[in-house]
C-alpha cells in the first residue's frame, strides 16, 4: 500500500492531501471483514447456545485440533458431531464466554487462514469454585462456498488455563 509522504510545510493540508491508495493486489476489506465475522459468530453462537447458527458456520467436515487442551489428537470429523460434543458440555447448567480478538487474516484465493488471540470461560455450580478460564491463540481455516465462508479446521494452542476443570470437564446432568 502506498502511503502519503510528509507534506511540505509551505502547501495546505486540504490543497495538496495524497490519496492512499490500495495494492492491486489486495485483499477486498468487505471480504476480510466478513471473514472475521464467521469466526466471530462460532463465539456468539456458541455462548447463546444457538446450535444451528454454530453450525452454519461450518463446511460438512473439518479438523478440529483442540490438542493443547484435551491431550487427543486432531482430527477430521462431522461438524455435526463437534456441535453435538458442544452441545452436550455446554448445556444451560453451564454459561460459557467466547471472545477473540487481534486477528490476522491471510485471504488466498477462495481459501483464508485466520489466527486470533481467544478467552474463554466455563462456569458451573456444583464442585467447589464454579469458574475455569482458558486464554491461547486459534487458527481457523476458511473455504468460500456458495452459501458463504465456511470453516472446515480448527486449532486451539492453549497459551494458559486456570480454575476449576472440573467446570471445563463435566457433562451436566440432563
């Protein structure tokens, strides 16, 4: 991108403004945009226990890597099966908190890679203190398809975690 030099101190501001102007190459900023809103929306969905809008974000499989954490390797599943796994831990007898920022997008043709640093927590009456938090940086993978940005991977690289895992760990009872 090129950027304004510094403006001779004789010309006036509005006179003389450079235009910036963008690369040709380029990524379109509606796209980088709408590209961090689909990561973004996982969150939202997830925390409002809206299933179906999790979902959506999606492509029909993906590698879920969430490795750092549970100690089981990455693999390639269903998103109907990791939204079931969701949906099953996060009932309403616990509240959960997403949030990411800082992310860097790399747009490369109908594929994106998004990096951004992630919180989250877990809270659940019922075993001592009712609070387990977990800060780390994720990486999702996105395809674009005719019905939008999808995410088909993944990855959670826990950076720390603190509280309770049995918060993070138990299923609530039905």
């Amino acid at each position: 991108m090129r950027r304004p030099g510094p403006r001779p101190a004789s010309t006036s501001c509005c006179a003389t403004e450079e235009k910036i102007m963008p690369d040709s190459d380029a990524p379109d900023n509606q796209t980088i945009a709408e590209i961090i809103r689909v990561v973004d929306a996982i969150d939202r969905a997830v925390d409002g226990k809206d299933w179906a809008a999790a979902r959506s974000h999606f492509a029909d499989r993906l590698t879920a890597d969430f490795s750092s954490l549970s100690g089981q390797p990455a693999a390639e599943i269903a998103s109907e099966a990791l939204i079931q796994a969701w949906a099953t831990n996060l009932t309403a007898a616990k509240a959960s908190f997403h949030m990411r920022t800082n992310h860097q997008v790399l747009l490369t043709g109908d594929t994106a890679d998004v990096e951004s640093a992630g919180y989250a927590w877990n809270r659940m009456e019922g075993n001592g203190e009712p609070l387990w938090e977990v800060w780390g940086t994720y990486r999702h993978h996105l395809v674009r398809t005719p019905d939008g940005w999808k995410v088909d991977a993944m990855t959670l690289i826990v950076a720390h975690q603190r509280g309770n895992v049995w918060v993070r760990d138990t299923v609530p009872a039905a």
